[in-house]
C-alpha cells in the first residue's frame, strides 16, 4: 500500500474520531468512548445509550442549581 493510501486513511480517521471525542467530552463522558465507535452493532448500541441516558453535565448543573 502506498504513502497515499495511508495519508488518506489518517485523515478519514482524524474526520470522524475528532468530531464524536468532542461531542463525547461536551457530554462529560470520557473522550475515550469513542473508540467503542470501531466496534460493530456495539456502536449503533453506545449511540442509543448516549443519546437516550442522562449526561453527565446535565446531573453536574442540576446538582449546582439545586445548591443555591
């Protein structure tokens, strides 16, 4: 495999894993989520769950907003 091959693959990779490590730690869970991304049926399953559990950020603020 060229040079060409491999640049263009690292750039595929750093396009997707960036964007879903972002969105994950906005969430407040660990950027290291992501890499459930690569793992079959299990990704569709972690998309679910983070979309539908509570966030972590969301139970931070209304433990904050129930302080004061």
């Amino acid at each position: 495999m060229s040079i060409w091959h491999w640049l263009i693959v690292l750039i595929l990779f750093v396009a997707f894993v960036f964007p879903y490590a972002k969105i994950i730690r906005k969430a407040g869970y660990s950027g290291w989520w992501v890499l459930v991304m690569f793992v079959p049926l299990v990704n569709i399953i972690a998309i679910w769950a983070f979309a539908l559990l509570d966030w972590p950020v969301t139970q931070r603020a209304r433990a904050q907003s129930a302080n004061f």
